[in-house]
C-alpha cells in the first residue's frame, strides 16, 4: 500500500519542471543547446506532470469515491486553490511587464499579447481551442488542461473502479489511447506530444488516465524494492537516450509513466531512497512556482541581460544562462511562501462547499 506522502513523486515534479525550462530557455545567448535533443524534447516534461496529475489525485481522491465520500464542489475548490493564485499573480505579472514594455517603446509579438484573449485566461480555458495561439503567461495554458482534467476527474474514478480487478487492462488501454490520438494528431501534421493552444486540453485526457490507471496498478500489485530502483533507472535511461536521438515521442512517453510506477513503488517499503530527500521534496512543493513564474522571469532577466551584457559568449554565457534557473528558483520561493501556500490554506478553510453539522435547534427553556 503507497503511503500517504509519496515523497518520490513530489521530488519528480522539480525534475519535470526544470526539464521544461531548458526547453523554452535552450536558445537565448546562442550556445546551440537546441543541437542536444535532451533540451529539445523538453516539452515532454508537461506529459510528465499530467501523468503525476493523474496518479496523485486518484491517489488522494479514489478512496473517498469508492466509499461515496467524495463531494465534488469541494474537490474542484481545492483543486482551484491549489493553482488559480499563482495562476492570477503570475498573469498579472506578465501583463505588468507587457505594459512597462509598451511605454519603454520595446516590442513584442502583438499576437502573444492580446487583451481580447485575457477573459479565456481568467476563466481557464484558454487551452481548450478558444484562442488562436499561446499568449499572456503561456506556460498556463496546461493548468487550463489540467482545469479541464479537474472537471473530468469523476470519470477517472468511474473507470479506476469499474477496472480495479483488471488494472493492467486500465492501463493498456490508457495506453492505446494515447497511441490513438498520437498517430491520428500526426496524420494532421500536428505533434501530440506538443499541443498548446491547438485545444491543448486533448493533450491531458490519454496522460491523466494512464496516471489513473497506474495508481490502480499499484494499489492491486507490489514491485519488489530491487525490481523498483532498477526500473526507474532503466525509464530514465531510455527516457534521455531516446530524447537525445530525437526518437519518436511515440516512444518515449511510456516510458514516462513507468519511471512515476517505478518511483511510486519505491515509496512502499524503501520510503523512496535519494528521491525522498528532504531538499529534493522541498523544490518538489515549489515546482508549480518555478514552472509558473519562468516566463516571467525569462522576459525580464534575458531582455535585461542583453541590454546590460549584450556580446556574452563561452563561459560566461553559460553561467549567464545557468544565472536565469536561479532566478526562477528565488522567485517561485517568494511566490510559494508569499502566495501559494497562503492563499490554498485560506480558500481551503473558507469551502463554500464544505459539509458543515446541521446546528441543533434551541432548547426549549426548562420551567
């Protein structure tokens, strides 16, 4: 049986969250990262978090189905509480940059900046085909996916229960359905695997419900100790072999989910090893921040940069490039500590739909 914390997967978060990073940094300061496919398929971290989405809340949430427990206003109020602050901070903040630049006179792409578009951000649904692009904070767009997986998530755990004597079946075919949609995406000229404003929610369904269907695997099954490590080894390896020969993300995203079963197992009777190290699970808790605030952040520390370094090359390019993770870092600590964690403590304690006891009726005054 998982413990109720599992450490290892809070850990992959940071993991993911930096994966991304690299990605959408590898071309400033023109040190040619975008030659190493490891950078490249850097986007393949967001399929990484959908599928942890997936697992964790059918982890935190599936019992309290099965024992008709679960209230689904209260679910989606937590759910909001756990991203809408940083979501609407993190937007205000690129919108304030948006108009510091306008009045230095400094251009940006007018389409990734349409004040037509800021109602959908509010909303969340942004990622759901109802804007022609990226644009604002552009990372949100997969905390709209993950909005619409919210909403979705009764179904997760209809399935979860209806195949929880046949897991393996749940997890096959969760694994076909991301082949499905893969291969029918790339017949369009489109990459799955990529999606973000073309209805970047689709992107989500095939990874939250392998996600599902591998906590119900191993709420059914034990990996041995031995046989746990080395299989999160052996994803991880193939994980980086196959995005640095820019293989087919076709194969690689399963192997994704075999490093978060293999992780998870390792909770159930090594507590987790390294990945369970208390400074790994602390950026781990800031991960949604780091992953958040890095546009922000990208915007002002590289423009910034070029203005005051404009011809850094070598060394000093790198560290210069390495100086931007650490940025984010300090950032998303002030968020966490200043936003985040306030904020989800306080929405939390004020549930509108809380189950709260039915007061008593006065007594009648004793003669």
């Amino acid at each position: 049986m998982y413990p109720s914390d599992i450490r290892p997967l809070t850990s992959l978060r940071i993991c993911a969250a930096l994966w991304v990073l690299v990605y959408h940094f590898r071309n400033h300061l023109d040190l040619g990262l975008d030659r190493f496919g490891l950078a490249f398929k850097g986007y393949l971290g967001v399929d990484l978090f959908f599928i942890l989405s997936g697992f964790i809340l059918s982890h935190v949430y599936t019992r309290a189905w099965a024992e008709r427990r679960f209230h689904y206003g209260s679910f989606l109020w937590a759910r909001l509480a756990r991203v809408y602050p940083v979501h609407l901070v993190t937007l205000g903040a690129t919108i304030a940059i948006w108009l510091v630049a306008l009045r230095l006179g400094v251009g940006f792409e007018p389409q990734a900046f349409d004040p037509r578009m800021l109602p959908q951000h509010l909303l969340l649904v942004h990622a759901w085909g109802t804007t022609p692009t990226v644009q604002w904070n552009f990372p949100s767009w997969s905390i709209s996916a993950e909005w619409f997986a919210y909403l979705c998530f009764p179904v997760a755990a209809m399935l979860s229960m209806a195949l929880r004597q046949r897991p393996r079946l749940m997890v096959l075919g969760a694994l076909l359905l991301f082949a499905v949609m893969f291969l029918i995406a790339q017949a369009r000229g489109v990459l799955f695997t990529d999606m973000s404003a073309q209805i970047g929610a689709l992107r989500i369904i095939p990874a939250f419900l392998m996600g599902a269907a591998l906590h119900r695997l191993g709420s059914s099954v034990t990996v041995p100790s031995r046989a746990a490590v080395l299989g999160a080894l052996a994803a991880t390896a193939w994980v980086a072999t196959a995005a640095s020969l820019r293989l087919n993300d076709l194969y690689i995203w399963p192997a994704l989910a075999l490093l978060i079963f293999c992780l998870a197992e390792t909770s159930k009777t090594s507590g987790g090893g390294v990945m369970a190290a208390p400074i790994l699970v602390h950026l781990g808790e800031v991960s949604y921040g780091v992953y958040m605030v890095h546009l922000p952040v990208d915007i002002v520390y590289f423009h910034g940069l070029g203005r005051i370094a404009p011809n850094l090359s070598g060394v000093p390019a790198a560290l210069a490039w390495g100086g931007a993770f650490v940025a984010c870092l300090l950032a998303a600590m002030m968020v966490y500590h200043g936003v985040e964690r306030p904020a989800r403590n306080w929405l939390r304690a004020h549930d509108p739909f809380a189950r709260r006891p039915i007061p008593e009726p006065p007594r009648e005054p004793v003669l």
